[in-house]
C-alpha cells in the first residue's frame, strides 16, 4: 500500500529529474525534420501538462510535497511516446505498442526515479500506466486513484488546447496533433452519438473517422474529476470551439448541449 507521507520529493529530486527529462529528450533531436517536428510536439506537451496539473493542484490547495509528484508525474506522462515515434514513425498506439505501458519499462530500464523512495517511484509509475486507460483499476489505493485522476485531468485539458488550436490549422500539424490518421470524412457513427446522450465513454475502437474523434474528445467531460478542471474547460470554451469544427446537424447540437448541461451541472 502506498502512503502519501512515504512518497517525498524535495526540490533537489525535482531538479534532478527535469535535466534527466531534458537529456533524454534532447537525445531524439534528429536533423529529419518529420521525427524533430513529433519530437517537439511532444516535449511541449508534457512541459504545458506540469503547468495545468500545477494549476489544477494549486486550486486543490495540494501540499507542495504533493505538488511536486503531480508535476514528475506529468513530466514523464508521454515519455514512452520519443522513443515509440522513432521505432515506428507513429503516435498510434494501435500500430505501435502502447506509449504508458512502453514509458514506465523505459523509466525502469533507465533508473530514472532510482533517487526516489519506493514508494514515490510506484505511485508515479502506476499513474503514469494508467493515464491513457480508459478507466483506473476500481482496486487501486485512494492515493494512487487521486494521482491518477489529476495526470487524466491535466493531460486532458492540454489535449484540449492542442486540438482546437490544430483543428484550424495546416494539414501537417493538424495530423500531427491528431494523431490517430483518421479519414477527414462527414460521416458521424450513430453509435458514438448514442453513447454520448447516455453519458458514456469512448472507446478507440470505435472510431471510424475524424469527427468521430472530435466527438471522443468531447466526451471527455465524462471522465474529468476535479472542479478546477470542468471550469477550465468551461471557461476556455473548448466544447463549443470543438462542436463548430463538426458538421452543423440536429443530433450533433443536442449532443453538444447535453455535454454543456453535464458540465454547468459540474460547476
């Protein structure tokens, strides 16, 4: 079982793990401009997760021993994703292997967190594990599930930046914020729509195309935790900013309005 008072980072830790974040990132700079371009996306990225989750836990008046895990947490969130890019020239867990999983065999093998106590490094590797899950184990310890839920939110509301910015943007970034090579078609499935209106989640699985993509993402309020995150997606307006890239049909505006309804509820 792990204990929150056993899990101590000191600001010497922090420091330490940020120049080995930076090292070992710095070590996929490559001169093809494509795995640069993916390089970067990604190390942006995590640096922006470390400021919502900061932000989010500040709100949530977290301990600034608390406050430090959260942020090594979002530090290494995505750090299987520089070297899954490089081995298979994808972001695509479904044509690649599964970017959590991959980061925290990397963090092992590196001996990343060997400075940490136990217990810390198994707190953060498990949130790590299940920060793109579609669901936390129900079993795990309360400190490990409220971690866990923080990373989820903070890496939720960064994507949420990411693709309302890239949804107007060029093709080459648009793909590249996306990720998922999905056909930029009109087609929206029923199913999804469906799941939606009964307030349930997404899975990849079920995607067939990019707006069915937009509409997982949108349904992503199902799945926030904390107060200060429903207000900044609320606030920055990233449902609405989402819904005007979809096309303009009745069942898509009640989906849109049933996801605002959920989240004014939240607030």
């Amino acid at each position: 079982m792990i204990s929150q008072n056993s899990c101590q980072i000191n600001e010497s830790d922090l420091k330490n793990l940020k120049d080995w974040f930076y090292r070992y990132v710095r070590s996929f700079y490559s001169s093809d401009s494509i795995i640069q371009q993916a390089i970067l996306l990604k190390e942006k990225h995590s640096l922006r997760v470390c400021n919502e989750i900061l932000n989010i836990g500040k709100k949530l008046d977290l301990s600034h021993n608390a406050l430090r895990l959260a942020e090594v947490m979002a530090l290494f969130h995505d750090i299987g994703r520089f070297q899954q890019f490089v081995r298979y020239q994808t972001f695509v867990d479904q044509k690649s292997e599964n970017h959590g999983e991959l980061g925290v065999r990397i963090l092992k093998q590196e001996k990343a967190l060997a400075a940490l106590d136990r217990d810390a490094r198994e707190l953060i590797l498990k949130a790590i594990s299940y920060h793109n899950r579609l669901t936390i184990p129900e079993n795990e310890s309360p400190i490990c599930t409220y971690f866990s839920r923080l990373l989820r939110d903070a890496d939720k509301l960064d994507i949420y930046y990411v693709v309302t910015t890239c949804y107007n943007s060029n093709g080459t970034e648009r793909k590249a914020a996306v990720e998922l090579d999905l056909p930029d078609t009109p087609e929206v499935s029923g199913e999804i729509l469906i799941s939606l209106i009964e307030e349930k989640m997404i899975s990849l699985h079920q995607l067939k195309s990019l707006n069915d993509f937009k509409l997982l993402q949108m349904a992503w309020v199902y799945d926030i935790n904390y107060l200060p995150t429903f207000r900044m997606i609320y606030e920055r307006n990233y449902l609405r900013k989402i819904r005007d890239t979809l096309p303009g049909t009745e069942e898509i505006e009640q989906v849109y309005c049933k996801l605002i309804s959920f989240l004014k509820a939240k607030l």
